[in-house]
C-alpha cells in the first residue's frame, strides 16, 4: 500500500563539474581510485514525476532519448519500487538540457533526482544516506546528487564528503557536440599514467584534472577551447569537466561570463553549445 502524498513532483536534477580529479592509483577491482572536487552547478535537466497504478513510463523532450526506456531513470525508479515493495508505477517525464556524454553527470543526477521524488511521493522514511545507498547501486557519482552540495568524492566517487567553499565562482561552460567515452578516457589514461597540469590557485583548490591528457591527446578541440579562454580578459582559469567533453571557464563576474559567451561563439560557432553557471555554495 503507497501513502500518496503528492499527485507530481517536479525535481530538478543539477549538471556538476570537477574543480579537480585526481587519479590516485589503480585499485584491486580494475577500477581508479580518485579524489575529486565535484561542485552542482545552475545548469540542469528537470523531471516531472507521478504515480501511476502499475509499469514504468518514461518520455523526454530529446526524440533521440525518448526510445531509451531502460536508462538511469528508469532503472532508479524500479530499484526504488522494488527496494521498498511498493506496488505502483510511476510516470517520468525529461526535460533534457543537460548535454549528454559531457562529463556533468547528467544521467546520473537524473537518477539521483528520481529516488528523491519518489520519496516525496510516496512518503517512505529514507534519510539521505538510505538514497545515496540506493544510488551507488546504480553508479559510483549518482550518491554525490543525493546531496546537492559541494563535495570531495573518494574511492570510485562513491565516498561522499560534503565541504563548504569559502569562495564563489561562476563562468561558462561550453560542450563541442561531441562526447568522450569514460570507459575509454581511463583505459587511456592507464596505458600512460600522467598528471593534468596545474592550473590557478583559488580559495578552496588548484584547477588539476588527470583525464585532460588521454582527452587533449585524441580531441583537439578540447585543448584549443581551453587555451583560448586561458588567453581571454575575463577568464580566471579553464579546465575539462569530468572525463569530457565540456570545458569551462570561471570567470569574476557574471556579467564577464555573458561577455564571454558572446566572443566565445562568434568564435567557434554560433550553434555551439554554451551557457553561463554559477556554483551552489
């Protein structure tokens, strides 16, 4: 029996970006052991979730997502369902504007963003650390959207340490319209282990991602767009989010992201995807 509580939740479901990853060593279960700055940004996909009285439907405003029934979302809803025993179904609806493959967790804070409208849902007593539970058996980064907050991830990403920053940062994030596979990103980084460079200093870290080496090396792109924010007035410092393939630039000011935007495009491409963030605190 489910307590109905609310007839839909709309959840918004934050992008993130790494101020810094490092890759640490390789770890007994082939996988890498990080520890990264991940921080939630104003960037996001929204979900429009209901109960419905049985299966699982999911829709989105991408055509070329919609036909992906089993996905993230749709697997965290079933292992919500299940977990709980609860005998409903629930409806799912994606407005997607997070870009796919990006290196900003896009699937994975989708996921994160279901089983916290399903607790709303259907009231079940799930504490934060319960969900985030949940989440890891679904993918080592989705426990860090539970939170919502800044937060160093260690093990796989897995291990969640919520940090308070001490300053405020905001830029541009910019995508190519191509993606980086993550799998590939860390067999690569494997067959040559090297750190990323460093980058500025700011209050709370040093811009540093490992996964920059074995991206820059195959994408160009990537490098180039990242040393030409380097190279621009308003631009603090630069770095590849993630695995790739997004760069983004912090910036002092928001109005200095929107300048940038503008040359940015005129640049590279008026089609290209770019948007000024800021970064929950």
């Amino acid at each position: 029996m489910v307590r109905v509580l609310l007839e839909e939740v709309k959840q918004f479901a934050p992008a993130k970006i790494n101020l810094y990853l490092h890759i640490l060593g390789r770890r007994p279960d082939g996988f890498h052991e990080l520890e990264t700055l991940m921080v939630p940004i104003s960037l996001g996909d929204t979900l429009d979730i209901e109960l419905i009285p049985s299966g699982i439907e999911f829709s989105c405003s991408d055509p070329a997502l919609s036909d992906a029934q089993d996905n993230l979302a749709t697997k965290a809803a079933r292992l919500f369902l299940e977990e709980f025993q609860l005998s409903t179904g629930v409806r799912i609806h994606l407005d997607k504007r997070v870009p796919v493959g990006a290196g900003l967790g896009g699937g994975s804070s989708d996921a994160a963003a279901v089983l916290m409208a399903l607790r709303k849902l259907t009231g079940v007593d799930a504490p934060d650390q319960k969900l985030a539970e949940l989440a890891s058996r679904l993918g080592s980064d989705i426990p860090f959207f539970i939170y919502q907050q800044p937060a160093i991830c260690k093990g796989r990403g897995e291990i969640i340490e919520p940090v308070k920053l001490k300053g405020s940062y905001q830029g541009l994030l910019v995508h190519p319209g191509f993606g980086v596979s993550t799998p590939w990103a860390y067999k690569t980084y494997a067959q040559n282990p090297q750190h990323g460079v460093l980058g500025r200093a700011f209050p709370d870290v040093t811009l540093r991602n490992d996964l920059e080496p074995p991206a820059f090396s195959k994408y160009p792109w990537l490098p180039t767009v990242k040393g030409w924010f380097r190279q621009q007035p308003e631009v603090l410092d630069a770095l590849m989010s993630g695995s790739g393939s997004s760069v983004f630039a912090l910036t002092g000011s928001n109005q200095d992201s929107e300048n940038l935007r503008a040359r940015f495009l005129a640049e590279f491409g008026a089609t290209l995807f770019a948007t000024p963030f800021t970064v929950a605190e």
